[in-house]
C-alpha cells in the first residue's frame, strides 16, 4: 500500500462486524474511538505505559494504543462497552463499583478489561499475584488496594 492511501477493513467489535476505511498508521485506539464512536476505551499515555487503552483481542489483553487497526482484521476485539449483557453488568464491573476501585475513571476502561483477562488467565491467587499481573495498568488516583479487592471478588464470583 502506498503512503496516503486507505484501505477498507472489517473490525469484529463487540460481536459485530465493522467495515470502516482507514490509513494503514491508524491505531486501533484511533480506530474505536474516533470511526467507531466507542469512546469507553481511553486514549491515556498513547505510548502503551498506562494501560488505559487495553481493549481484548481475540480474548487476549492488549494496549490498542500499539497495535494497527489494520493488523486486527479477522480478530475478536472487546471493548469495555462489550462487556455488560444488557443491562447487566460484567462481574468485574460490579466488583468496581463495590469496591470503589475508580475515582476519576481515567484509567477505568483499561482497569476493568485487563481485570476481566487476569481472571480468564488464572491469575488472581493472592493479591501479590493480581498487583503483579495488573502492573501494565497505572492509576493516577491510587486505587490499586480497591482495585486489588475488587479484581479478586469478581474471580471469586466468575469461578461459581
């Protein structure tokens, strides 16, 4: 592909496929975002060292802020906007808010998708091993003890 030019891609977002032209430099991030209007994913460092940005890729967490719109084609992408069934919340969502495990909601998004990967890797045996697999994800509030308790609540109801 030449410079300047665009290609038309499909996106699975959310279970549903998205075809929307984009340049081959557009991030992910940029892509849900601004073409896709989902705006739950943050744009926070834009360098992948804050996390805000992880969105799951083919149930893999992942910093869109890195990676190629163009490059996730054929791939299962969810967003935080994903997440909930209906009107029902993600259990990891509803362990945020018992826990108060956000403040300003900057780095929320990111907190609750790689929460929801931690759980799905098995890595929530202990608090030390959640801070430890959650460390990809900073919070300018100084949430992490909320979030810890909350990442280890929603495990505990994810495995009933």
């Amino acid at each position: 592909m030449a410079p300047g030019e665009s290609a038309e891609i499909t996106l699975s977002v959310n279970g549903l496929d998205r075809v929307l032209t984009v340049e081959p430099r557009v991030t992910l991030l940029d892509a849900l975002r601004e073409r896709l209007g989902l705006t739950g994913t943050k744009k926070g460092c834009d360098r992948g060292e804050c996390g805000a940005c992880t969105v799951l890729v083919d149930g893999e967490r992942v910093k869109a802020c890195l990676t190629l719109a163009v490059m996730r084609q054929g791939s299962d992408i969810t967003t935080v906007e994903g997440l909930a069934d209906g009107d029902r919340l993600h259990p990891v969502q509803e362990a945020f808010i018992r826990h108060d495990a956000f403040q300003c909601g900057a780095c929320t998004s990111g907190q609750v998708m790689s929460a929801v990967a931690c759980i799905r890797e098995g890595h929530t045996g202990s608090a030390a091993e959640i801070r430890e697999w959650m460390s990809g994800n900073l919070c300018r509030c100084a949430c992490y003890q909320n979030i810890v308790a909350a990442v280890a609540d929603a495990a505990r109801e994810v495995r009933r």
